[in-house]
C-alpha cells in the first residue's frame, strides 16, 4: 500500500494521525471529514480522497471512528510497532536529537549513535550507546535499523548517506544543508534548519 500512496499524501497522513492522537485522548469517537480539514487546514475533497486509500469504512452521516482510523494510518505510517533509528553524527545536535523522548512516544526507538570521534565522545555521559562509524553495517544488520538520522556536518553528510546506505537502510532524515545523492529506492527526507530561521526573520521582522 505505502508504494501506491503519493508522497504527498504520506505526509497529509501524519497530520491526520497527530489529530486523532489527540481526539482520541479527548475520547472523541467519531470524526467527519469536513471536520478533520477544518482542524487541519485542507478540503474535505481532499480528505476524502486521502483516506480513500483505505477503503470505504466511514459511516455516511457520522464520519471516521477516530480508533479505526487511527489504526489504519498508523498501520500505513509503519509507527504501529517500534521502528529501530540511528543517529550518525554525537555532537550537540546529534546527542540533543538521542535525548528527545517525544520519538519514543511516537513509536521511534533511537538505538545507537555513530561517530568518527566515538572514543571522545564516550567518556560524556549519554543515554543512547555511542559507537564508531567502522562498526555501523554490523550494527544495522544486526538489529535491524529502519531509519538512519544525518546529524553531520556538510562536509561529512554524502559519505555518512553512502555508508548508510551500503548497510542497508534505505529511510534517511538528513540534516545537513546539502542535496544528497543516492540510489532511487532510497527516501530522503532534509531539514534544513538555517533556512527555515531566514524564512522566520523575514516574518519577524517589525
């Protein structure tokens, strides 16, 4: 299913599913599509049309059970179970990023940190196991890493996704400034941090 999804629409369903995290901890049963666009910014056309992919089980007059629906994305998503992540780059970002625990909550488990400097690095004390980058294809054999995090600087960024990727992880979050180039079956997703603090300034600006 998630090869037939658009790109997207993947990302509209991750607003849908933060939504009914939160309906269903206000115990709101049901949900009509018109309300799900209101609550979310977009058409009910287009919600429809996303949550077609799942089949036609809303109840006309009544909407979405907010339990099923959030079953079926979350089932579509892959955040139903725990997926394993690393984080490749232990400096400030990368052990900032290891400690957040809304990732746990949402379903992922960062597992490990690689670096080049690992030995240096350890004697901090961090949480999540730090260990050197020659160690990285064993490791995400091992325990079956879904998802690798580039905490890395732009220098470093398009080896660390070259490496990433011979160990066979093909789900990358990169946040490095720069476009990373590797093969067509390998999704990457960038957060440019300092681009999005330009576009702040400019509407911050008095």
């Amino acid at each position: 299913m998630k090869n037939q999804i658009p790109e997207s629409t993947i990302a509209r369903l991750s607003i849908y599913l933060r939504l009914l995290e939160e309906l269903e901890r206000e115990k709101t049963a049901t949900i009509r599509s018109s309300e799900i666009a209101n609550l979310s910014g977009l058409t009910a056309a287009q919600v429809r049309k996303d949550l077609a992919y799942f089949g036609q089980f809303g109840v006309r007059g009544q909407g979405y059970a907010v339990p099923l629906l959030k079953k079926k994305i979350s089932q579509t998503l892959g955040v139903h179970q725990s997926c394993k992540t690393i984080i490749l780059g232990a400096g400030n970002l990368g052990q900032a990023l290891s400690s957040y625990r809304g990732f746990h909550k949402e379903g992922f488990d960062i597992v490990a940190l690689f670096d080049i400097a690992a030995d240096k690095i350890k004697q901090k004390e961090t949480a999540t196991p730090i260990y050197d980058l020659s160690e990285l294809q064993n490791f995400v054999q091992k325990n079956k890493v879904g998802i690798a995090v580039l905490a890395v600087p732009v220098q470093a960024a398009q080896d660390a996704a070259i490496q990433v990727v011979e160990a066979g992880i093909t789900s990358i979050l990169n946040f490095a400034p720069v476009d990373l180039a590797v093969p067509n079956n390998v999704h990457v997703r960038n957060v440019d941090l300092a681009t999005e603090l330009i576009t702040l300034a400019y509407y911050s600006k008095s």
